[in-house]
C-alpha cells in the first residue's frame, strides 16, 4: 500500500482460516474505513474482514446471516463490533461522512461496503 492506514492493520482484516488475507481488501475501502475511525474517535474492533468462500460458508452452516454473493468475498466490506447505541451512532455517521453509503445494522455490529456492484444508498437490519 502507497499510504500507510493510521488505526488499522492488514491482519484485522484476515479470514480466520488465511493468515495474510487482509491483503486481499480494496484500496479503496480500508482508506475509507480508516478516515471513518478518525472521524469517529472511537475504536472499530473488525469483526470479519476478508472471507474466504470456504469460511462464508462455514458461517452459514453456523447460523450467521450470510448473503450469497457477500461483499465479504471480494474484500470490499466489515462487520465492525458494536453493542452501545451512542457509539453505534458515532461510528455510523462517521461512516456516511467518510463515504460509505452501504450499511447493515445488527445488535452486535455494523456492515459496512463499497461493493460497486451492490445497490448504493441504502441500510438494511439483520
């Protein structure tokens, strides 16, 4: 990478099963993530970063909700780790400002994509 990420490393966003993975996310998508830290100043704890197929699937089969064609897969999204709603408001606006119009809501995380083949302007609930 040209520009070095101020709050995160690679390796947070690493399958579990593929050590190094992190090197698979977008560009795009970690310097946008970095300037929502920033914004936010609060932590982002990076639940799921990059997802090998193999370990999609495996969190299927657990239960997970997962979307069959996830921005997972092409390292173009995370699940950040929230369970307080004022910085669950923090980190989501911080988010919008930083660019990102794609946005999940559940009661342990955030989604959050820049998948340009995805529908843009929109937030859905798991």
């Amino acid at each position: 990478m040209n520009h070095q990420l101020k709050h995160f490393k690679l390796s947070e966003f690493d399958s579990p099963d593929a050590p190094g993975s992190g090197a698979n996310m977008d560009k795009e998508f970690l310097f946008m993530i970095d300037k929502a830290r920033s914004i936010a100043g609060v932590p982002f704890k990076i639940n799921s970063g990059y997802r090998t197929k193999a370990h999609h699937e495996k969190l299927g089969k657990q239960g997970y909700p997962i979307a069959k064609n996830s921005a997972h897969l092409a390292g173009y999204a995370a699940d950040i780790h929230c369970t307080d709603s004022a910085k669950r408001f923090r980190i989501i606006d911080a988010l919008i400002e930083a660019g990102f119009n794609r946005l999940g809501i559940a009661k342990t995380f955030i989604h959050v994509d820049n998948d340009p083949g995805k529908p843009e302007d929109t937030v859905w609930l798991y």
